[in-house]
C-alpha cells in the first residue's frame, strides 16, 4: 500500500535527514578505488552536463577516477533502481533532478526503490529557474494571452512535456489555477519537445532558463515570463510570473546529488564538503551564471530539509492537477 502524502512527508523528514543512523565505520583509506557517478538521463542533457563538470573537479581532489554513467530510462528511474542495489560505500553517486526526489512516488504506481529508506541526500549543486517559451507564431505576447487564446481555441493549445518533470507540473499548476485550455503531449525529454516548439507542433512549453536562453537569443523562441520570485538576470527584461499576473507562482528546476542510503556519514560529510566546495568555486559559479544558473552547495541536512519542502509543494500540485500515478 501506499504511504498517504503526510506520510511521505513525515518519511522524507526522518529519513532523507537521518545520517547519523548510518553506523558504519568510515575507512581510512576512501576513496582508494574508482568513483562513479550514475546519471538516470542520456548523455548531452543538463543533469548529464552537471555530473561531468562535477566529476571532472571530483577527480582532482580525491585523487581517484571519477567516472560518469548514465543509466537512462522510465522517467530517471531506472538509473535510481540501479544505484538503490549498490553497497553504500560511498564508491556510488547519483545526480538526481528534482522531480525525481519529490514527486515520483505519486507518478508512479509501483516503484523497484524507496526514496526514504533507500537514498540519502549529499548536496544540492545547481539551481535554475523555468521560462514559459512560446512559439514566435503564436499570436500571443504574455501569459495572460496565452490563457485567453487556449480558451478562444479549445484543443489547439498543446505543450511538451517530460512526464513528472517541473516543467510538466509548472503547465499543469497553469492550467488548474487558470482554466486554461492546455493539453500536455509527452516526449521522452526535453530535446525533442523543445524541437516539436520550434517547429509548430506544439505551442509553448516550460523550460529551465539554462537550456532556454540560446533560443531566446536566437529569436526562435518567445519568452512570456520567468517562474521566480525576481527578474533572472539572464533575461532582464522578462517579466517575472508575478509582474505577469501570476502571484506565488515559482518553478525552479534543481540538480543534487544522493548516495546509498547507510553509507558511513562521515564518508557523505566528506562528500558534502566537497561538492560545496566545488560548485562555490569562482570558475564553475562563472560556468553556470553565464549560461542561466545559481550554484548552491549545501549540507546533507539541509538538502534534506529542501527536499522535504518540495516534496510537501509539488505532490499537492500533482494531486491537485489530478494527475494519475502510471
């Protein structure tokens, strides 16, 4: 059966926050073999992006191979399926996309893995806020319009989607909140659907800023607003959703990495550290803020209190939307 909502939240306190019930001794000599870092997406995408530049600077302070694989499939699941069967040595990582940590288990009938028992958090590294991008085609110009014009239009209104994604939750809070005329057409990631926007087939799409922007400079795709909380600096002149006429309406996309749950807490303390330290690092923070991101670093403690808060928003969104689990 199920845990119910408050359940799962009470769950996810406890135990994604939990290391000190990782009792195992931490060995002196780690990391004395490869490290690997498990994608649950292609090669290319941005969580794919994140864990090689990761590793990169990984490789270099622990003084071992760090190498990336991406396990990809059944919305990142697969990939969590793979590193839940690992030991919980710390020779493991997993770069884990937001949705997947919060609101799969609502999406998902009957999951191989327990994000509570069998994961817990290390850091939060990137941060990136989701653009509501139209076609230049469509006769629209804001947010606003683009809800007049799917009710104007009943059925022709369609945006991409990666099943359980923000992107996919941010259309979905859209449309529950506004009446909205929207109907959300699958794609197994977000290159495709981005290429079916450009192309016509589909009308608008959320995405995050760091794989908008190019687009948005190149003109063949139409900012309407940007899901936070301030203007992103990236795009000075978007309005924010708020400024659009949508208050308390903020979609940031999110990239952490998780271990084994059991793995010694001295080991993930270790880890902790030095993701911070790398993505705080002048050059990567560079790396990021140029092309539409905020570096984060954080403790193990307080990504799981993040989680937990995203976990609590976003499931209430799904269940709200009426979005049933597969």
């Amino acid at each position: 059966m199920k845990p119910s909502f408050p359940r799962l939240a009470l769950v996810l306190s406890v135990a994604l926050t939990g290391l000190a019930q990782a009792h195992a001794a931490a060995p002196d000599d780690y990391p004395s073999k490869t490290i690997r870092v498990v994608v649950p997406y292609p090669a290319g995408g941005i969580a794919d992006k994140i864990a090689r530049e990761v590793s990169e600077q990984l490789q270099q302070r622990l003084k071992q191979p760090v190498v990336v694989e991406n396990r990809s499939g059944a919305a990142g699941n697969i990939g969590f399926d793979h590193v839940a069967r690992q030991p919980a040595d710390g020779y493991t990582l997993l770069l884990a996309p937001a949705s997947n940590l919060t609101v799969q288990p609502a999406l998902f009938k009957q999951l191989t893995y327990d994000l509570a028992r069998d994961f817990t958090p290390v850091s939060l590294l990137v941060q990136t806020p989701q653009v509501l991008l139209v076609n230049p085609r469509l006769p629209v110009s804001t947010p606003r319009e683009l809800i007049d014009y799917s009710k104007k239009n009943p059925g022709k209104v369609n945006y991409g989607i990666s099943v359980g994604a923000y992107s996919h939750l941010a259309g979905e809070l859209l449309k529950t909140r506004t009446g909205a005329d929207f109907t959300a057409i699958p794609y197994q990631g977000s290159a495709p659907a981005l290429n079916d926007l450009l192309g016509g087939q589909t009308q608008f799409i959320f995405n995050e800023v760091i794989t908008a922007i190019p687009f948005v400079k190149a003109g063949t795709l139409k900012p309407l607003a940007v899901a936070y909380k301030t203007r992103a600096p990236w795009l000075p002149d978007v309005p924010t959703t708020a400024e659009a006429g949508l208050p308390n309406f903020e979609v940031t996309s999110w990239y952490g990495v998780v271990v084994r749950s059991g793995t010694p807490a001295p080991l993930v303390q270790r880890l902790s550290r030095e993701l911070h330290d790398i993505v705080q690092t002048a050059d990567f923070k560079k790396r990021y803020d140029d092309i539409g991101a905020f570096t984060v670093g954080n403790t193990p403690e307080e990504f799981g209190r993040f989680i937990q808060t995203e976990t609590v928003k976003w499931t209430a969104v799904v269940k709200q939307a009426g979005i049933q689990p597969n």
